[in-house]
C-alpha cells in the first residue's frame, strides 16, 4: 500500500502482516482528509482512492474505527469508507474484488465486539454488517445470526443495544431480498427465529411497561429503545418471512396481541409528559405497531381476515369515540384512519358482481365488512368526520389570518399534506361514501337540510360547522349526482351566500366558490354560467388573499370544463384577466405564484387570440418575475407554460416579447446551463411555438440554433420536439438557415442514423424531405451526404415499410425537383456499388415499383407517379424495360387522387390546390398559426398540388409517343396489362 509522499512505501504483505505500522500511516492520512483545507483535504482523498483496492486497506480500517481512543471524525470517515468497499468491491466477480481470506478475517472482526460508544458509528456500523449479510448470509458468514441473538441476550445495556440495532439492521436488509432462494433463505430464517424475536420484544416491551412510574426518563428511554427495535426486527419477519401467515400460530399470536399493547402504551402516554425524547420515542413506537398492521394488512390480505374485526373495532373506537379522548395524536389518528380505509377499499375484500363468482376467502372478509358497517355506525363515521375533523381549527384560522398564503398551499397539498389530518379525513370521507353511498347520502342530505339560508355571522361555530357540511357535499359530488339540484342549490343558496362580505363570513366565501369548482364538471347548467363569471369578478376583488386564490383555482376549473363557451366568457375576460395579474404581483410565496400563473395560462389558452388587447401588463412584468426567479427553477417552468399560451395568443405579435423571449428560450435549452435539467422541455415547447407564430427570420432567433447540436447528442425523450424545431426554421427560412447551420445538422444527423431508432429515423429523413420540398435546390446539395444512405436503403429493400416510405418520398423529391443532382447523385452511387448507371436506375425503378404498397399518405404515392413519369420520354432501353412498372404506379396514383364530378361526370385530381379565400375557422378551431400559413403557400407551390397528374401522364405519354412514332409506341405500351390500359383510358378520356 502507498503511504503519503514523505512516508516510506509499504509492501503488501508488510500491511497484511503488521496492522499497527499500516493503520499508522493511514490513520495520518485519515486525519488529513478530515481537514478543511482543501490543499491538505484532496490530496489526502487521492490518496484513499488509490489504496481503496490495496489487499489489506479494509483490515487496517477495522482497526481504525474500532479503536475507540482515536478522533470521532477519523473513525466516522473509516466506517463510511468501508461501507462504500463493500459496494465496490465485497462481490466475488468485482474488479479488484477482496480475497476470500481477508473476507473471513472482515467477518470475524465485524462482530466480536457491539460496544461501539457513539451512537452516529454504530449506526454506520449495523448498516455495513447488514451490507455485508446481504451478500454473505447465511452460506459464507453462518454465524452471523447466532453472535447477534447471544449477543442480545447479554446484561450489559450497551452491549446489548448495539446488538440489536445490528440484529434490526441485518433483518431489514435480508428482508428486502427478491429474488425467489433469497425468500426461501429469509422464510427459512424467520420461522427459525421469530419465537425468539417474540420473546425478546415482549421481555422488552413488559420492562419498559414497568419501568414508566418510575419517572427515571434515562431509564425508560433505554428501555422503550430496546423495545422499539425489537419491534422493528418483528415487523420485518411478520410481513416478509412467511408465506401463509395466517397458518403460523405465533404469527397470529403477536398480530393479535398489537392490539392490547397498542392500549398500553397509549395509557403510558398519559403518565409521560408532551415535550420530551420519551414522549417521541413512545410516539414512534405506536406508530411502528400501526405500520405493523397496515404492512401485514398490505401484504397479506387473506391473512389479515381474522384481523379486520378487531382492527376496525379498535381504530373506530380511538378515532370516532370518546375513549380516544386524551391519548390520541394526530399521526396515529392517521395511521388508523388509513387502516379503515384500507380495509374499505381492499380489492381482495370486494366480490365479484357475481357472488357465486368471488372465493370463499373474499366472502368471508366482506361478510365481516358488512357485519361491521352498520347504519349507526356508518351514520356515526359520517357525522363524527364532518362534524368533528372537517372543522377548521384554531391554528389553521391563526394561520389564515397570519400567513393566508402558507396557509394556501398547506390546503392544497403542501411537503406535509399527505401526513396530515385534513387530508387523510377527506380521503377516508370519499372512501367511505363511495363504498357506502346509498346508506350515507340520506345522512348529508339531512345534514345540508338543516343548514338552509343564510348563517348568523356571530356564531362561528354555526359558520364551521356549515363549511364542513359543504366540504363534505363538494367531495362527494360525484356520488350526489342525482340526489342535489345544484343548479338551484347554486341560485337559491350558494349566489347569496357569495355576496356576503362580514369578515366572518370569509371561510364561507371561500369554501361556496371551493363547491362550485367540486361541481362545475359534475352537474352545472351552461346558462348560469354568465352568473358564476359575474360572482367571481366580485370575489377576485374580495379583501381576503385566501379567497381570492380560492376563486382563481374555481375559474381555472370553470374554463378548463369540457362545456366552457368562449361567447359566455368574453365579456367578463378584460375584467378577469386584469384582478388576476393584480393577484400575480400581490402574493409572494413561490407556490402560489406558480398556481396564479397557471389561471392565467388557462384563459389565454381557452380566449387565445381574443387576449391580445389585455396581455400588456403582464408581457411588461413576466421579465421581473423571471429575474426575481432564479433560484425557483418551478416557478420558471410556470413562466415558460405562460409564455407558450401567450406566444399562441399573440400569434404574430409575439414578435415584439422578442427581447425578452428569445434570452429565455436560449437559457432554457442550453444543456451547458444547470437550470436546463428542469426547464428543458417547457423551453422547447416554447421555442417551437415561436417559431410556429413567427412572422419572419430574425439574426438573434437564427442565432438560438445554436444550442441543437448538444440536444441532438443528448438523443432523449425531446427528441421529437427538436425534430419539429429544425422544421420550424425550414419552414420559415430555409435558404438562410440552411447555409448557416446545414454542415453541423448533417454531420449530428449521419451520427443519430447510425444508433437511432426506426421511429427516429424516420424522423431525421422527413427533416430532409422538407429540405427538398421547400429548397429544391439548396435542400439536395445541403444534405448531400446522406442521400447516398437514402439511396442504398432503397436498392436493398428497406425490410421496415415506415421507413422504405420515407426514402421514396426523399427520393422522389430529388427526381421530380432537382433532375441534374438526381443524375450526379446516380454517377456517384454507380461509382459505389460498381454498376452501370442504367443499370443501377432499373435496380431502383424495379424496387420502387416493387415497394410501392409500403407507402400509404396519398401525398407520396402521387408524388412517386409523377417523380418516376418525369424520366419520360426517353429512348432509353432500361426506362422503356421498367414502362409497365411506370404506368401500374401511375394508374395507381389516379386511382387515389381523381374523384369524379356526378354533374359532369368527368374526373379531377383531388389533390390541386389554389389561391382560394382561407376558409373560416370556428371556435373549437385553432386560428392558423404563421408556420400553418406558410405551408399552405408552400403547398401551392409544390407539384404534388399544382401538377394534374392526370395531365401530367398524358403529357409524358404523348412525348413518349411523339419521340417513338406510333409503331414504337404501341409496342412500348403492350408491355402494360391490358386492364390498367383499360383503366388509363378511362382516367383519360376528354385529352
């Protein structure tokens, strides 16, 4: 091993033999690496680095981190680089893998003493013996378990933790094994030890019972640790070590048992005061029962059946009566609502419609089920949830008043939301009454009976109790469908109790307009809708913050509504759009910035065009906010939606936010940038709708393109996008922007062919086809180097149809638009293939006619007739050989474009397009953006849709003639069946 530079060099075998010299050297380096200088720091890590596959380095490690006289921050670096070997290096078939022999030394010395006295250490230090099991356990280190179950059973305290933090440690870790003889190893394991698994918990858990009164907190606390980890090595066995739990007695016997020690120590709770580590640990540990049943209940379902009797009884009765008064908390009230709900929803419990179709097993769960949901139970849940847990509480009204917009987003689903009360209320309350809903319904109709007209706004709790009820009755509207006249709910009860302004009444303005949201899409006439508009005008302008981000939510739930009408909207739109950019510059907190935005991206992209007159004020502020958000890369990702919808509102007139978008657009998809991994995809969403709505080319927008070459190497999922980019700028300029940047995008473009999927190649070639159609003569010489590939995929017969399409239609752009490169491209192509270039024609003719099935767009298949009928006339042999091919294609082509005239009776090409007056669009239509203008000109001057191809056939049929003489001719066109001859004619007829 290589000491540090001024050492002497060690030999291997000098490590392996004398530790105390080695560990010295390392531990200096060691100590060097825990240094804040960096000067001293990395040359020390360099130096680990090397040594980490140096036979001997782990040995010396041990050494170090169990010599607990040497610094804490050196053993803590020992232990972590240790953990990370055995990642690297502890597996048989690893590079530099650890021999065997210093293995079993490892082993050895990892478990002959648990006295580690830091806590942090011996965690690190159960994690990587567990590491270690994980690969060793049971065949190489069938020791392990017996140490840690003697080394459990020893009086001394510290001792005797650290043993069973590693016992827990090695369980989770064996536990988590997937593969099928794993399983079988941990069953195996786990029916061996879960009798004394049990007895340990249960030695543990009656000490720490004992020891509550005496009111020593060191001595509970090491107690309730024990018992707490005892737990823990269970909870893996229960759910993960047996295969039919159920049929294991000792199994049944604990699962059954939770439900009396959950009792207890819910009772201990009384006696240990509210603010301490005791109270937390104990906290823990009721919560760990509850994950117990909720893991077994998740894993077993059939097992648990026996189980979900007592299980309701008990979580009911702590969480909807009053024996829970005084010892419950939050998380466990939680924790047994989830219980209940599991219950309700468990598909293994439901029969089938059926019933003779569902098992014996499901029936008898859902026997219990229904034995247990009574109606006065069911009514008491209901009522109990309503009444009870819907209310808001004191804190959240301080925090309303407060801090309105935290309080916003901790009602919509804030980092905590899903581990708290409210939320797990509301789920369990839309469980419940959906499972139950025909019993249920009567009591909420009952309860909003009672709750008619208007509410004294002295009586808060009358106030609350009534939020509640309509909470209840805005989560369950699917299942109210036909019990609630909304539409006369609205009008009668809800309308005027929104224009109700006491300060009091706020939680009610909010929760009226939080309802019509509930309902808009379940149940709301499209003629009251001008009302909802009018009441939300006024309460965008309501003096309370939460109301108004409450009415914002309803209205992007209003305009985003499948019956949403654009006329019933307009009028109030000015009014609308400028309440909610004042509520965008009014609130602060990132979150609800992001949500104010998305309204606003909502009515843009419902009015879209309609927006233009009132978009200045915040075309004005999104640069300041965009600045202000460089640290918030979602509240970027915000802007950039907002700004696609709004470059589609604007249409052409996005031009003027240039100065600010394009600098965005540039941020956005330059992947050299950090901020690129999270507004990558918003940003090329909103470059490929600026150019879509770009009226023309500008140097600083051609100037963006430069970030393609990196995001076409990237080869991602954005792939596609960036594909409708490149086009986009064809489009828009081609001759331009093909000779800036056409040498860069073929080279990527010869790279992706190689590697890239069928889908992508596709992809590359229709950028190139584009090329060709909009610069017949640029397009071919730019993408020169990859014609050659287009034109061997055809003369070997491309197996992929999708693809053997897309080198035609390429091909068929070259011969139709650009004849002389057509024919350097066949020199150059004979040349390769060491042909004759009349030969290799014939070759590509005859696959080309071979192939012609394999394209199915009606724009390609005419686009073949025509390309193949402009090699006529010729008096050569080959073309003249490959005649009846030609015609077949050609009649081919007339039978998809012609359609006849019934007035006259004579066909026409379907295809032909003219400068005609736009059509009208609709209002369920997008207006044409500039890039659908452009192609429509473009269109007009492509030959598929300016050149008849049933004229076109005469023509290059009468050259032909005129060229052979009618002799020639007619012997040239006895090679056709005489059927599509017959067919020709028809087509013809009238020339």
């Amino acid at each position: 091993m290589v000491a540090v530079v001024g050492t002497s060099q060690l030999g291997t075998d000098q490590v392996s033999m004398d530790l105390n010299s080695a560990s010295t050297v390392v531990l200096q380096v060691l100590t060097q690496a825990t240094s804040q200088d960096t000067a001293v720091l990395k040359p020390a890590e360099e130096q680990l680095k090397q040594w980490e596959t140096q036979p001997g380095f782990y040995s010396v490690l041990l050494n170090i981190f169990t010599n607990h006289t040497l610094d804490i921050n050196v053993r803590w670096l020992a232990v972590l680089y240790f953990k990370h070997g055995i990642d690297r290096y502890w597996r048989r078939v690893a590079p530099h893998a650890l021999s065997e022999e210093e293995k079993t030394t490892l082993r050895a010395g990892l478990i002959t003493n648990f006295n580690e006295p830091v806590n942090q250490i011996a965690t690190q230090i159960a994690v990587l013996i567990a590491k270690v099991a994980r690969l060793d356990c049971p065949r190489q280190w069938p020791e392990l378990i017996p140490t840690l179950i003697e080394s459990v059973k020893v009086q001394d305290d510290l001792r005797q933790h650290r043993a069973l933090l590693t016992f827990y440690h090695v369980t989770k870790t064996l536990a988590s094994k997937r593969l099928a003889a794993d399983r079988k190893l941990f069953y195996d394991l786990a029916s061996g030890i879960y009798n004394f698994a049990c007895s340990l918990w249960n030695h543990h858990t009656d000490t720490f019972l004992q020891q509550v009164s005496s009111g020593n907190e060191a001595v509970i606390l090491s107690s309730l640790e024990r018992t707490l980890l005892s737990l823990k090595v269970l909870r893996k066995l229960t759910v993960n070590g047996f295969v039919e739990p159920h049929k294991n007695m000792e199994v049944m016997g604990f699962l059954h048992g939770i439900f009396e020690r959950l009792k207890q120590f819910l009772e201990c709770s009384r006696s240990i005061g509210t603010d301490n580590v005791c109270r937390d640990r104990l906290e823990k540990t009721i919560i760990l029962f509850t994950k117990v049943l909720l893991d077994f209940l998740d894993q077993h379902p059939f097992s648990f059946t026996p189980l979900i009797q007592r299980s309701l009884e008990f979580s009911v009765s702590y969480v909807f009566t009053e024996v829970g008064e005084g010892v419950t908390f939050e998380r466990f009230i939680v924790q047994c609502m989830n219980l209940i709900k599991m219950i309700v929803k468990n598909y293994a419990y439901k029969p089938s419609k059926n019933f003779e179709d569902s098992s014996p097993e499901t029936l008898e769960a859902h026997k219990i089920k229904m034995a247990f949901f009574t109606y006065p139970t069911l009514t008491e849940i209901c009522r109990r949830l309503v009444s009870h847990y819907f209310l808001l509480t004191e804190e959240e009204l301080t925090m309303w008043e407060e801090d309105p917009e935290g309080f916003t987003v901790e009602e919509t689903g804030g980092d905590s939301w899903k581990y708290s009360l409210r939320p797990c209320t509301e789920v369990l309350f839309i469980d419940i009454f959906h499972e139950y809903n025909q019993t249920l319904t009567p009591v909420l109709l009952e309860m909003m009976q009672t709750l008619q007209g208007p509410t004294n706004v002295e009586d808060m709790n009358a106030l609350l109790i009534k939020d509640a009820v309509y909470n209840a009755v805005g989560l369950a509207a699917y299942e109210l469908f036909d019990s609630v006249d909304f539409d006369q709910w609205f009008k009668n009860q809800l309308l005027p109790e929104l224009q109700v302004i006491h300060n009091r009444y706020k939680p009610l303005r909010r929760r009226v307009i939080w309802l019509i949201g509930q309902w808009i899409s379940v149940k709301f006439k499209s003629d009251l809708r001008p009302m909802l508009y009018e009441a939300i005008c006024n309460l965008l302008q309501d003096q309370d913050l939460v109301v108004r981000i409450e009415t914002a939510t309803t209205l992007k739930l209003t305009v985003d509504d499948f019956e949403f009408r654009t006329d019933q909207f307009l009028p109030y739109l000015e009014t609308m759009f400028t309440l909610l950019f004042q509520l965008l510059q009014q609130v602060t907190e990132c979150d609800t910035k992001m949500h104010v935005l998305h309204v606003l991206s909502c009515v843009i992209e419902r009015v879209n065009m309609q927006i233009r007159p009132y978009v200045g004020c915040l075309v004005q502020y999104l640069p300041l906010l965009w600045k202000q958000s460089e640290e918030h890369n979602m509240l970027r990702c915000a802007i950039l939606t907002t700004l696609i919808h709004l470059v589609q509102g604007l249409g052409a007139d996005s031009k003027n936010l240039y100065p600010f978008l394009l600098p965005v657009i540039q941020l956005s998809t330059d992947v050299s940038q950090p901020p690129h991994v999270y507004l990558l995809e918003d940003g090329l969403e909103l470059w490929l709708v600026t150019l879509e709505n770009s009226p023309c080319i500008t140097p600083e927008l051609l100037r963006i393109f430069q970030n393609m070459s990196p995001l076409l190497e990237l080869s991602s999922e954005n792939l596609r996008t960036c594909f409708k980019i490149i086009n986009g700028y064809i489009f828009l300029s081609s001759t331009e922007f093909l000779q800036t940047y056409a040498v860069g995008l073929c080279q990527s473009f010869c790279e992706l062919l190689k590697e890239i999927t069928t889908e992508g190649q596709v992809q590359v070639l229709k950028v190139v086809e584009n090329a060709l159609k909009v610069n017949p003569i640029l397009g071919p010489q730019m993408f020169q180097p990859i014609l050659p590939y287009v034109f061997k995929g055809i003369i070997e017969g491309e197996r992929y149809p999708v693809v053997m399409s897309t080198y035609l239609g390429v091909m068929g752009r070259v011969l139709l638009q650009n004849t002389s490169f057509f024919s350097s491209l066949l020199n150059e192509m004979a040349h390769k293939f060491n042909q004759e270039m009349d030969q290799l024609l014939g070759n590509m003719i005859e696959m080309w006619v071979d192939r012609m099935d394999n394209i199915t767009q009606p724009e390609r298949r005419k686009l073949s007739a025509l390309a193949l009928l402009s090699l006529l006339p010729s008096d050569n042999s080959v073309i003249q050989d490959k005649f009846c091919g030609i015609i077949n294609i050609s009649v081919e082509g007339l039978h998809d474009v012609m359609t006849e005239d019934p007035e006259t009776g004579t066909y026409k090409d379907c295809m032909l397009m003219s400068h005609l007056e736009e059509p009208k669009v609709t209002e369920d239509e997008e207006p044409p953006t500039e890039q659908d203008k452009r192609k429509k000109m473009l269109a007009l001057k492509d030959p598929v849709h300016m050149v008849s191809l049933q004229q076109f056939i005469y023509e290059k049929l009468k050259a032909q003639q005129e060229m052979l003489g009618e002799q020639g001719f007619q012997s040239l066109m006895e090679t056709v069946d005489t059927e599509i001859v017959t067919q020709l004619q028809e087509f013809l007829q009238g020339f």
